[in-house]
C-alpha cells in the first residue's frame, strides 16, 4: 500500500456504502479529499446530433463496396438492391446496375435526383421520404458506366451528394460521382 | 415512387447532322446550342464523343447558369477531350470514345494528361482501360495523390484484375481511410498487397475479413 | 410492428435486415446520445468521442445479423462502442492526452468559473492515465450514476471484481492528481 493509497473506509465512502459522518475523525480529512476528487468527475451531457447523418453517409459510401458474396446471408438479401443484369451479347447495351439513393434532409420539403442519366432534369426522378425520419431515398436502374449527379433540394438547392467523391462542376459546385 | 430510367444514356459519337441540336433542343439557348453544335462536329471529325459537350451544356441550363458561363465550361469540356485524347495517343491508343470521356473525368479530378498517358502504356484492352480512367478518376477525387493513384490502377491493370474488382478499389481506399490512414497510405497499402497477390495467388481467408466482435467482458 | 406504436429496436432491426437500409437512421437517432458521455469520458476528447460513435453505428450496422437479440440492440451497441473506445486508447496512448482533455475543459468554462473547469480538466487527464477498464468503471458509476449491480449487469462481470478495479482506480486517480498538482 503506497502512500497514495486510500484508506479502505475512505473508498467506501467514495462507493456510497458510508457517510463522511461515518468515517473516525482521523479519516475526515481524507474523506473531504476523496470527496472533492469525485466532485470534480465532468457530469455535463454531450449530445451529438451530427451523428444519424454522419453515419448515413458512411453507410452509402460502404454501399458502394459491398461484395454480397462475402456476407452473411441475411445482410446479402438487404444488400440484394444492387443487381448485375449481364448483357446477353458483347454488342449489347451496359449492363443494368440498381442503385439506391438516399439523402437525409430533415427539413427539406422536396428532394430530387438530376444528373447524367437524366438530362440534368430536376423533376424527373423525385426520392421518397421514409416516415418522419427524414431520410429520402430513391431507386434507379442505370447503365454500368459513370455518372455525375445532385441532389435537388425544395426545387433550388443543388447538393453533392455527402456518401459519394465529387469533382468540380465546372460552375464553382461539385457534382457526385458514381462508378458502376 | 421508383422511377427506372428505360432509356440508358449512351456516350457514343454522334455523327448525323441534326442530332445534337435534337438533343439540345428546348433545353439549351440557341447561342450554347450553336456552340455544342460546332465544337461538336468538329470533334467528331477527329474521333471525339460529343455527349460530354451536350452533358455539360444541359447541366449549366438545367442549374440556371447564365449563358457565357456554360459557353465557357462547354469549350473547358472540349479542351479536356482534345488533352485526353492526345495523352491516349501517346500511350499507343487509338481512338476510343468512351477512354477518352473516361480520360477527360480523370483529368477533371485532378490527374494529367502524362498519368493518363502512363496508364494507357500498361497495355490493357480498351475496354478495361476505360475502367482503369473510371476508377483513377475517383481515386482522385477521394483524395488519393496521382503517384500513388497510378501505381494502384496500374499494377490492378497489370495483374489483369476484373472490371468488378477494379470498380471495388475506391470503395477498398474508402475502407482503409476509416481505419485512419491517408488515401495515400491506403492506395500504397492496396498497391503493394495487389502486387504481392499478382506474385503468389490470394493469401489464406483473403476476402474472408470482418469486422472484429464486440469486446468480452473483460478485454 | 404493431399499429400506431412506436417501433421496439427489434421492429427496426428486422425491417433493417429485410432491406429497409435507412430505417437504421432511427436506431442511431434513438441512442446516438445515450451513451456521447461515456465516449467523451473514456477518450477525453468530444471530437474523438463522435468519431466512435459513429463507428461503433456502422460496425453495429456491419454486424447487424449478429445482433441474437434485437429488442436489446442497444446493449449489444454498447458492447461494440466500448470495444472501439478500448482500441481507441490503446491506439492514441502515445499521443498527448493534455490536448485531449483541453477540449473538456474549454466547455466547462461557461458553466462553474475557472477553478471547477480546473479541477475537471486534472481528474480528466488523470483518468486518462488509468487502464481503460479502471477508467470505465468509474465513468459507469460516478458519470453516468449507474450502481455496481447495474454496470456488473451490462459487463456481464461480478460486483466484486468492479469494486476491486474501482478501488484500484481511486488509488491511481489520488497519485496522478497529487503528481500534477
């Protein structure tokens, strides 16, 4: 036992199974200090709101490198939306990739989906909101091959999209890219 | 709603007279229009695509950015064909439409015209090499320095991985960098493993990793 | 799922692994703060604490199937954030924890004067210099206010032994703080 140490009736006190009332008079003055050394542990609540979208994010970025032959089966299924549609014939069009899209706008009344598979148009393929959670997603099949795109918020916002590489745009944005 | 685009896009040179105005029509102004169609026809002349100009000609429209503004990114885009198509000349490629739009991506992301030149003189089909582009051009854009960048996508080449396991690499640097190291590091990392597979064949359990189970108790 | 009641972790773990990806977004929006401070406590830094809570989703997400009792996701969740807080330390030992714990501390300055944000930032830096299960007994029970039976429970461990660890604890965090006084 050092001289660090503290007494074993002190370390009751710390746990809570004795009062400083309890302690021998002796021991008091170990118990205040044992006592101002647990007032000082830091009790303030930490919140972290940026974490449901970080983690998202991440998880679309994964989605990319999923490799469904080397899950377990029941994940294979829920990773089962990205589909290989081999072309019959080596002069056939791209193969077909599905892909979900998935955006987590809390506030966002309306969000679309516009890019080089269709024509940039900010109305033509609209995500969904999934329950009050804030999460919109859509799904589409494209072509293998590589596409830049946004997502369309309320109509106005263009946003990159946060799980995937961007490059400039050329008009001082940046667009994402997928690599199929 | 799901909405399933029926008509894939294709990159292909567009060659009939009409066609790119067909395409720009109601979407563009007369003036960007008239520009794509120029830079257009010309660029097909000499074996470039066409639809990376018609691309960024909607996209400026379709984002409300003023006319000169989308001019200029169209003839950037132009500009960036010709660069493409020289490095892959250099390297011993002909002509390939869809290797040059993947080399024109790669430079937009941040690697030259001699890295593309580097990756065509590894001798892969141009099939493969236009992956090869795909894939070095999202490499850059997670981050990964052009040396080390080249040395993966090159020695992938080389070892005459699949277009599937190529199009796997950015997810692999993306892994690895949440373990917290560099893109660099990662791409050094997965250059060096691809090599040493390419010498011995997969190690043992290779593809078999998963992520470590919770703690015991008492760790 | 029963109608109109809220969905139970089981409910949303299911939908999950059918293929409803994005219902995982109400999992972590549920317990994403359930457990901030023990991370913020363990790692010393708040930065350094979101960072494995993230982690700890995804991996949790990663395993998902794994998870044999859905409707206590989140003892399993918090099995899988303490093992990446326990890799953390070792990872980041050699780094200077004073950096670390001054993110603590410069938080505290708003809410009890200099001297409390004083004595915060010693016990927090000694506490980083504790064994990391020493360091989580005591957050477990005089941060989070958890009992001896409740943190034995969670870790699945005996009081007994919690006591011992903790009462090694106190010894080091009384040597640390007099060494750095």
């Amino acid at each position: 036992m050092s001289d660090h140490d503290f007494h074993p009736l002190v370390k009751q006190l710390l746990d809570g199974d004795l009062t400083l009332a309890e302690l021998p008079a002796e021991l008091r003055a170990e118990g205040e200090e044992a006592l101002r050394l647990l007032a000082a542990a830091d009790r303030t609540p930490v919140s972290m709101p940026a974490v449901t979208w970080r983690v998202m994010a991440a998880l679309e970025r994964r989605r990319r490198r999923i490799r469904p032959w080397l899950l377990a089966p029941a994940l294979a299924i829920a990773a089962a939306f990205i589909l290989w549609i081999w072309p019959a014939r080596l002069t056939a069009p791209p193969p077909l990739v599905t892909v979900r899209f998935v955006l987590v706008a809390p506030d966002a009344k309306a969000v679309s989906l516009a890019g080089t598979f269709n024509q940039w148009d900010a109305h033509a393929t609209p995500l969904v909101r999934a329950g009050a959670t804030g999460v919109w997603t859509a799904t589409l099949s494209l072509p293998a091959g590589q596409h830049q795109y946004a997502f369309v918020v309320d109509g106005q916002r263009w946003v990159p999209d946060p799980g995937a590489p961007a490059v400039d745009d050329g008009f001082g944005r940046r667009n994402s890219v997928l690599t199929l | 709603m799901l909405t399933l685009l029926a008509v894939p896009l294709t990159l292909l040179t567009i060659q009939q007279p009409g066609a790119i105005a067909q395409r720009l029509a109601g979407r563009v102004s007369p003036n960007v229009a008239a520009l794509v169609e120029q830079l257009g026809t010309a660029g097909s002349a000499r074996g470039l695509p066409v639809d990376p100009l018609i691309q960024k000609a909607i996209e400026g429209s379709a984002k409300g950015i003023p006319d000169d503004r989308v001019a200029a990114a169209v003839r950037r885009v132009a500009t960036l064909l010709d660069t493409a198509a020289a490095a892959l000349r250099e390297g011993g490629l002909a002509s390939d439409t869809l290797a040059i739009t993947a080399g024109a991506f790669a430079i937009t992301a941040g690697l030259s015209a001699n890295d593309i030149t580097a990756l065509a003189r590894v001798g892969a089909r141009p099939q493969a090499l236009t992956v090869g582009l795909r894939v070095a051009g999202t490499l850059a854009a997670l981050g990964v320095p052009p040396a080390e960048n080249i040395a993966l996508v090159s020695v992938s080449l080389r070892s005459g991985k699949s277009a599937a396991d190529l199009l796997l690499l950015p997810a692999d640097v993306e892994s690895e960098v949440a373990k917290g190291l560099t893109p660099a590091a990662a791409a050094a990392g997965l250059s060096r493993a691809a090599a040493a597979q390419a010498r011995h064949g997969p190690p043992p359990g290779h593809g078999q990793e998963r992520p470590h189970p919770p703690a015991p108790p008492h760790p | 799922m029963r109608p109109g009641a809220e969905p139970t972790d089981g409910d949303i773990v299911r939908a999950v692994l059918a293929g409803e990806r994005e219902r995982y977004a109400q999992l972590v929006e549920r317990y994403r703060d359930r457990y901030a401070r023990y991370a913020a406590r363990m790692l010393g830094s708040a930065d350094a604490a979101e960072d494995a809570v993230q982690d700890a989703f995804v991996r949790a997400f990663d395993q998902l199937a794994q998870c044999k009792e859905p409707d206590n996701f989140v003892g399993w969740f918090f099995l899988i954030l303490r093992n990446r807080c326990f890799a953390e330390r070792r990872r980041s030992r050699a780094t200077a924890p004073l950096e670390a714990a001054d993110s603590v501390a410069a938080a505290d300055r708003t809410d009890g004067g200099a001297e409390t944000a004083e004595r915060r930032r010693a016990l927090q830096l000694a506490l980083l210099e504790l064994t990391p299960d020493q360091r989580e007994v005591f957050v477990l029970k005089h941060v989070e206010g958890l009992s001896y039976g409740q943190i034995a429970e969670r870790l699945s461990t005996s009081v007994a032994s919690l006591k011992m660890r903790m009462h090694r604890a106190y010894d080091r965090l009384r040597e640390q703080l007099r060494e750095h006084a």
